[in-house]
C-alpha cells in the first residue's frame, strides 16, 4: 500500500460514512500457496490427533491437552505470529486469523489453543520487557509452556477494572505480593505463565504481572463442570501473598486496564475466526447427514426445508467470514503504515487493532450468532440423532454458546460498538454529523425512486448498502439529539442501534467480496455467490427496518416520529427477490460437493 492509500484508507468506524473500493479488501479466496499450506496442516493436525480423540479430550484425561498443545507447538501453530527472533514465524496477522479460523473446528481444543497463542501469549510479546520476552515468549511459542489469563473474579466479569485483587510491596522491595481470587480462567489446570491483574494498593486501575505456576502463594480449585467445552481446563485460581518478583510486572503500574482491553480486541477478531471454522465444519457434517438419511424413499436433502437450513447456514457463515477478512485486512494494513513511518512494530500492531475496535465488537457479536445459528440448525437436520450424544452435534450444539459470553458478552459488545462510535465522533475522529444532518435534510426531498434503475451487476445492492448507512445515521442522529447524556442508560435503544450497524457491516462485507470474486472469476462463475449476498442483503434490509422501527418508537414522537418512520422504510426498501429459488441454488451447490464448498 502507498503513501496515498494509507492516507486514504477506511479507518475504524469509517463505514458508516464512506464507501469502500471492492479492490481494496482482502478475500479469501485469495490465499497464497503457502497460506494454503499452513491451512492444510491445521485440518490434517485435528483429523490426526484432535477429532479422533474428542471423548478423552471431554474427559479431560490427565495430560492430553498439554500434549496436544505441545504437538501443535512443534508444527509452529503456536507460534504463526511470534516473531522470528523469539522461536516464531513471523506471519502476517491474516496467516494468523486463517490457523486460528482452521483450528477453530476442534471443539476444546481450539479453546485451550486460542487462550494460549492469544490471552496467553500477547500481552506478554505486546507490553512484556526484552528480558520478559527473551525468557518467556520461546517457550510459549513452542508449547514447552502453557500460558493463561487472570482477570475475571466473582465481582468483577464485564466491569473487569472493580476487581479486588491487590498487590503490595514486599517490605525488602523485591516483591509485590498479590492476594486475590479469579475464576473462569482457561488452561488454568496445565498452564506455567499467568498474565494476572491487581490493583497496587489503592490504585485506581488495575496493574498486570507475571506469575509462574510454581511461585508460592499461588494455588488453584478443581476443575470447573460447564455446559460444554467440557475439554477445556476451568479452574479458579487463588493468590495468598503470592510472591512475583518486582521484575514481573508487566508494563508500567496502573497499565493493566489498557493492556486488557487491547488484548481483547484481538480477542474478539479471532474468537470471529474460530467460529467461522467451526461454522464450516458443522455444515460439511450437515450436508452429509442430509445426503445419508433417508425418509419417505428420498434423502432429506432433497426436502426444501433441509434445503432452506443448508443454505441459509452458509448464507449466514459466508457473509460472517467476509467482514472478519476485511477487518484482519484493515488491521493489517493500519500496522504496516505506522511501522513504515517509523512506529515500533510491537506498538503499530496494537495502535493498528486499536483502531478497529469498533469492527472487531461487530464481528465477534456476528459470528458467535452465526454459529449459534449453524449449529442449532445442524442438530434440526440431524433430527432425532441431532439430540443424541453419539451424534456430533451435541458436542457442537454445547460448545458453541459460550462464544456469545467469551470475550465480553454479545450484549457489552453491542453498546461498546455503539458507544466507539460516538466517542469517537465526539473526539472529532469520526465525521458522524454532517452526514447525519444531511440525512436529516434529505427527509424533508422527494425520494429518488428510480436510482437503481441503472445498469450494473452490484447497483441495486450498493444503493440498498448506501440507504442503510443513512438509516443508521438518521435513527442514531436522533437518538443522540433527542436522549443526549440519557442515551447510555437506554440499553435497549442501543442494542437496535448495534444491529443496525451490524447488518450494515457485514452486508457491504460480502457485497464487496462477491464484486471483487467477479473481478477474478467471472460472472458465471460466481452464480451461487451471487445468490449468496443477494439473500443476505434482502434479509439484513428487514432486519435494519426492525430494529430502527423499535429504536424510533422508543425515543421519538408525533410528527416527527412518522417521518422518520417514512424514511426508514425508504432507506430500507428492496426490490421483489425470489429467496427461495435463491436458496434452493445454495442448496443444491453444497448437497453436490457434499461439503461446505464456499
């Protein structure tokens, strides 16, 4: 990317204001031979040593999951993005987001994975000293050491900085000496490094350090029984005047809230990754379940029900894989101008996912819907063995909703996206007003009726993506005049106002990806992708009229409230689209390959 198109590159946010170029997103359907490669690997790693062992792996037979981590560590997929100099490879952060999109198919394994190379392993890499890296990033890299994250406590779960955990200075100097509790925390019951966060004494933020298993004080409770992810170490973890030498304190005191919620911003991004490769594979067994079982003569893949499941599960997956690539692109793209202007990669790499934290919230709230959706769907299709424990989908069905809650629930995710928005804008980083009173005006104009009459392959859904950003701009400009201070304590309102924006972002996500997949491909080529954002866009336009319907209804009045609700059904207004025979060419693509395809 040039100097110009740096300067002109979509910034986080920018979305809702200003188009982007088809040409200038990634896809994924553009991945290199050795992307393709490390991808293999990934796939062959779990149909080896994961999927064959997934019983003992729920069982949480003693040893298995740090040997399996150990034998992912010695392929270097624990290490895709450390640096070369610390045992890695280096890989860009889309090489990254495509192991961990591949790797997210292995139920509780790619959760200990995930915890590991993210929660485990960043924010040491990210805010650790040299000699904290030089002595602690090669082992994690290789798997030698399991890392973990403490930061959650009984009182403390999306309020993460309330936390009561304190730190204090030994008397001699050399130590702080945390007392604390934390629960939930992932790969506690094998894990060597914890990152873990306390106040130093009556700070007003938290501090972050590292704590290896064996430092006295430190103990732990048995292992948590939960709803799914049963294979994945939860245990809580106990601090009695655990003793961490002063060198051990990761970062500057008081830096712990900001390490947290940078880390989970890559958090959310990837936990996107994981589920969409959780997504596919629930398809592929879907689809061949629905190819094997036989009612009244015929394969129930042949039914239109089965037919509207299938599709719409890779409708849904489809569309959600598109926007996690475009942000990792964007992510990416942000990192590699701040280091070419001179910034430290380490900092460029958190400055650049900073700056998409707004996307990242998006993304991590759509594609744990999505696979909720997939896999709630997938046990339907299996019909009665979609309920039995022999069946996969049980597993799936009961890993997958913890994704909703990982990471920030999807409801602190929807206000945070909502409220990165505005904050931003209020900072004078994001141009939200003249765009919103230019809305404002164009209510009061004749509506231009025959604007999608042009010719063109992608006009109409261009214009349909263009009308949704000006009905988000619309609901939310009046949400903030008319609640103004009141608004963040209207959860409801901005709960409509994040699924706006989420419609909004993922439907000009795979319109984007399909145009710049014609470009490649050709037309003819591309027919069920096209059905694909065609349904998709259809639905996100019904969806968008609902929630700013219910936004509207809850703040606005009288004549003013009938107008907007005019111009929401005008910003949200399509064309007739036959779904159905849409869905039935979706269908009958994938019950062909017998697979997810896309």
């Amino acid at each position: 990317m040039n100097a110009t198109e740096s300067v002109n590159a979509i910034k986080g946010g920018e979305f809702l204001i200003r188009d982007t170029p088809a040409a200038s997103i990634f896809i994924p359907e553009e991945w290199n031979e050795e992307q393709l490669m490390i991808a293999e690997t990934c796939t062959n790693f779990l149909a080896q040593h994961v999927v064959p062992n997934l019983n003992r792996i729920d069982e949480q037979e003693e040893g298995l999951m740090p040997h399996l981590m150990e034998e992912a560590g010695a392929l270097g997929l624990l290490s895709i993005s450390v640096p070369e100099e610390y045992g890695g490879f280096g890989k860009d952060f889309k090489t990254s987001m495509l192991v961990t999109e591949k790797l997210g198919a292995g139920n509780s394994f790619s959760v200990a994975f995930s915890a590991h190379t993210g929660i485990g392993t960043l924010p040491i890499l990210y805010y650790g000293t040299e000699a904290q890296k030089a002595k602690y990033i090669p082992k994690l890299a290789s798997g030698e050491w399991k890392g973990a994250y403490c930061l959650t406590e009984p009182g403390a779960g999306s309020d993460a900085n309330s936390g009561k955990s304190r730190a204090r200075l030994s008397e001699d100097g050399k130590y702080y000496l945390i007392t604390g509790q934390k629960m939930w925390i992932t790969n506690a019951g094998f894990a060597d490094v914890f990152t873990v966060f306390a106040k130093i004494d009556n700070d007003e933020n938290l501090s972050a350090f590292i704590v290896e298993k064996g430092f006295e004080g430190l103990s732990l409770n048995t292992e948590e029984h939960k709803m799914g992810i049963k294979g994945s170490s939860t245990r809580q973890v106990f601090f009695n005047d655990c003793k961490v030498p002063v060198e051990n304190l990761l970062s500057e005191r008081q830096n712990g809230f900001k390490i947290a919620v940078n880390i989970l911003n890559l958090g959310r991004i990837k936990l996107g990754g994981a589920t969409i490769g959780a997504s596919k594979e629930i398809i592929t067994q879907s689809v061949r379940y629905a190819n094997e079982r036989e009612q009244f003569g015929r394969p129930i893949s042949k039914y239109g029900a089965i037919r509207y499941k299938l599709a719409q599960q890779v409708i849904r997956t489809y569309a959600s894989e598109s926007a996690i690539y475009r942000a990792s692109q964007n992510m990416e793209e942000a990192t590699e101008h701040m280091v070419a202007t001179g910034m430290d990669e380490i900092k460029a790499k958190l400055k650049g996912t900073e700056q998409y934290a707004i996307e990242a919230a998006i993304i991590k709230v759509d594609a744990s819907e999505t696979l909720d959706y997939v896999v709630d769907e997938g046990v339907q299709i299996y019909g009665g063995m979609g309920y039995s424990a022999e069946a996969p989908m049980d597993r799936a069905y009961r890993d997958s909703r913890i994704n909703r809650i990982f990471e920030g629930t999807n409801e602190i995710n929807r206000m945070l996206t909502v409220d990165m928005m505005l904050k931003r804008a209020m900072k004078g980083e994001l141009d939200l007003m003249g765009p919103a009173q230019k809305v404002a005006g164009e209510l009061m104009s004749i509506p231009d009726f025959n604007a999608v009459d042009e010719e063109g392959l992608f006009v109409k859904e261009k214009k349909y993506i263009a009308n949704f950003k000006k009905a988000v701009l619309m609901v939310a400009g009046s949400a903030v005049q008319k609640l103004m201070a009141q608004l963040g304590k209207e959860q409801e309102v901005l709960m409509n106002l994040a699924d706006m924006l989420i419609e909004l972002y993922v439907s000009e996500s795979i319109q984007l990806r399909v145009e710049k997949l014609v470009g490649m491909r050709g037309e003819e080529a591309c027919k069920e992708h096209l059905d694909m954002m065609r349904v998709y866009v259809n639905d996100a336009a019904e969806k968008i009229n609902k929630s700013g319907k219910e936004a509207l209804n809850a703040f606005a009045e009288g004549d003013e409230r009938r107008m907007m609700l005019m111009g929401l059904r005008r910003y949200t207004k399509t064309e007739d689209l036959n779904t159905t025979q849409a869905r039935r060419n979706i269908a009958a693509k994938v019950i062909s390959e017998n697979k997810y395809c896309f």
